[in-house]
C-alpha cells in the first residue's frame, strides 16, 4: 500500500479548507490535468466499489476462502506478468493507447467476472484482468508527471489521492445500504441479485472514465527527456541497502495479504455482521486510514525511521492476535479497524526510507523493483492464505500470521535497521511525488 502525499493545503500560498476555489486557482492546475483526474475519479470509484465487495458476492455463491484465495492470487499474478511488457509498451506507442486498452479491457474482463461463474473460468478471467488492470498503474505515474509542473505536481498527486480515500468511503456506503434502498423503492430482490447488480454497475462506472481518456492529449516529452532515453545508463544493480531493503519489504507485504482480501469475508462468515454494517465499517476503515497517515510523520519523528516501521509493524501483529482470539463481534470490529489503521501507519515510512537511501537517479527504478517484488509474493500469500483459512479457519490462521508479521519485524531490523539506524524523515513531497512513491499502488490497494 501506498504512503500519502502531502494533503492540499500544506504548501505555501492560500489554504485549502479555507478557499477552496482560490486554492485550485493558484495551483494553475491545466485542462488536461482535469481530463485525466475525471478518468481518474470514475476508475477509482468503480473499482473501490467493485473489489469491496466481489469476495462477498462469491461467498453468496458457496466459493469458499480456497477458491477466493486463488482467483486473488491469478489476478495479482496477471499483474506481475504484465507490468515490465506494460513499461515497454508504454515507451514504445505511448501513454494514452495503453489507457484506453486498460480502460476496456478490465471493465470488460470484469464484468465477464460476474457473469461467468465457472471455477476455471474465473482463474483465467482473474488473471486477464490483471494484466488489464497493471496498465493503469504503468500509465499512472508518467501522465500526471508530465501533465503537471514541479510547482504543483505535489498538489495534483495530493487532491488525486484524497478524491481516492473519498470515493472508496462512498463506495462502501452505497454497497452497504443499496438492498435497503431497493427495498423501499418496492424491489424486493435477493442478496445475490442485489450484489450483481452493483458490481456490474461499478464496472460502468469505470467505464465511463474511458470519455476522459479518448479526450486527453498528452504533452511532449520535454527535450532533457529526450536526451536521457537516447543516453539510457547501463546495467543497473541493486546495491547493498536494496537487496537487504526488498526482502524485508516484500515479507511485509505478505503479511498484509494474506488477510486484507478476507477481511470482509471474515466479518461476513465468521462474526455475521449484516452487509450494510460491513459497508459502513469498509467506509470508516478508509477515513481511519487517511487519518493515521497524516499523523505518521509525528511517529517517525519521534521514534526514528526504522524503529517508527518496526513499532507499527509490531502493533499490527498484537492487532491480529487480538482479532484471532474476539469472539464479540463489536470488539472485533473495533480491533479490524485497529488493523486497518497500523498497517496502514507502516507504509509512509517504508517508501520514505526507500527515497531517502536511494540515490536521485536510481529511485524510479527502485520504486518499480519494489512495486514488482511485492506484487509477487502478494501473489502466493493471497492464494495460500485462502487455502489455510477454508482448512484451519480464521482464528488459527490469523494467529499463525500474527505470529509471522512478529517475526518480519525482528528480520526487518535485522536487515535494514542494523545497517541503517539514524534514516532521517524525509519531507519533500514535491520530490516523492515526482519520484513515484504517492501512487505506486493505487487505486488498485484493495485488491
């Protein structure tokens, strides 16, 4: 998961909460900035609505964890098959051909999710639709760099990214409460009918973002640009601090996906906590989430780098010993937000420790082997995970991860911290977003 930038507001100039249009106004924000952030905006909220709550319509249709966990881990395996031949494609017809083939291809693709309902089907479909899906986050970053300025780039990465925590909290709201909704308008459908109807609709709703792409048109690469693809580097290696840096991260990642897919599946199933109460709950866990992000750089500072990652990394943990043994359901959604919220705390500083020990020249290509190595191990968590939780159940196996996330935070100090004790915060938001670390996961977090 992505660490957020700098909230509007932040920077020098007229505050955002107070004059909202002035605060657009200086920021000189262009007109095909706008295009692209509509696209922007229908894509994040079709697909915030469309991951919420696809476990739970297959759980309506007796898939268990198993075969959830498998069709999760081929979509997130078709993303790490296709995001280096997306980089290649990219550099090679350009940016905005590959949106719209994304745009089509994955709401197309799952929209066929929901109608075709075969087993081995639906692993293929999965694994198609990240191959889809991976083109957004390829063509994310490049288009609103060069559709924005170093003056304001910090501003657009901050209003995109606050437009994404909005449109998932929505998303949750409206998949909660739309059966009741339909009941009142005197429809009386079934859960299940009620679930297909949405998903589709959330696969329309992103494809109405395709409009704004067909209309962008993407500046040219300015002319130093230019020089540095006709001079490319040579080979690059990872140094010393990345092959001690990867692991530790990529185990992290695990950790996290082994249960974030399950979470609603786990308040459905295991604590029958009603839709709408689960829709709400998804809403609240979006605002928590962009609530501890903004009090991240308080921790780091406090505590240090690496000792702020490994105190949120050991807190998550003490969160999923605390969710395996609740059998309230209250408290249990007391101690998932909890969960929600430190796991989330981990992630500025993890990114800010990688663009702070990187050089300037190589942090773009450290950004993408890291987005790679998580994607796969991602992959198998979420597959394996799923087989564990239908075998053993939730409250072992979310023990045995619980005691898992205890044993990446000891190897995560052990690897990164030992060598690197006094990481200084780093607060340049400008920089971070140019470089990549707002964005490299989202919207596509949830999955």
């Amino acid at each position: 998961m992505e660490a957020p930038p700098s909230q509007p507001g932040t920077e020098k100039g007229t505050p955002f909460w107070k004059t909202p249009t002035a605060w657009l106004r200086e920021k000189k924000l262009s007109r095909g900035f706008w295009i692209f952030f509509t696209a922007a905006f229908f894509f994040d909220f079709g697909f915030a609505i469309y991951v919420f709550l696809f476990n739970l319509y297959l759980l309506d249709l007796h898939f268990n964890e198993r075969l959830m966990g498998l069709i999760g881990g081929s979509m997130t395996l078709g993303s790490v098959v296709g995001t280096l031949p997306a980089g290649l494609l990219v550099r090679k017809y350009g940016i905005r051909p590959l949106m719209i083939i994304c745009f089509i291809g994955s709401t197309v693709l799952c929209a066929l999710r929901v109608l075709i309902l075969q087993e081995s089907t639906q692993l293929v479909l999965a694994f198609l639709s990240g191959l889809a899906m991976c083109l957004w986050g390829v063509c994310f970053l490049p288009a609103l760099a060069r559709l924005t300025t170093e003056e304001n780039r910090a501003s657009a990465f901050s209003l995109i990214f606050s437009v994404s925590i909005g449109t998932a909290t929505l998303g949750g709201i409206v998949c909660g409460y739309l059966q009741q909704w339909l009941q009142l308008a005197g429809l009386m459908l079934q859960p299940v009918e009620v679930k297909r109807i949405i998903l589709l609709c959330s696969c329309g709703i992103a494809a109405m973002g395709l409009a704004a792409v067909v209309r962008l048109e993407m500046p040219s690469i300015p002319r130093r640009d230019q020089t540095q693809r006709n001079n490319p580097r040579g080979r690059w290696m990872p140094d010393s601090f990345l092959l001690r840096y990867l692991p530790a991260m990529a185990l992290w990642t695990a950790i996290i996906a082994a249960f974030t897919p399950f979470a609603n599946v786990y308040l459905s199933k295991n604590l029958h906590v009603p839709m709408s109460h689960i829709g709400l709950i998804f809403s609240v866990a979006q605002v928590v989430q962009f609530c501890v992000g903004l009090l991240t750089p308080i921790l780091f500072r406090r505590l240090g780098m690496v000792p702020g990652i490994v105190v949120t990394q050991i807190a998550t943990a003490v969160s999923l010993v605390c969710l395996a043994a609740a059998h309230n359901s209250q408290v249990a959604v007391a101690l998932y937000l909890c969960f929600s919220a430190l796991q989330w705390m981990s992630a500025p500083g993890l990114y800010n420790m990688l663009m702070t020990v990187v050089p300037d020249e190589e942090r773009s290509t450290a950004a993408s082997a890291a987005l790679f190595c998580n994607a796969v191990v991602a992959s198998g968590a979420t597959a394996g995970a799923g087989i564990l939780f239908a075998r053993f159940g939730y409250p072992y196996v979310l023990t045995g991860i619980a005691a898992m996330a205890f044993v990446v935070a000891v190897v995560f100090w052990l690897l990164v911290g030992s060598a690197n004790p006094d990481i200084p915060l780093r607060e340049e938001p400008s920089q971070l977003a140019e470089d990549g670390r707002g964005r490299t996961e989202t919207p596509l977090r949830f999955l």
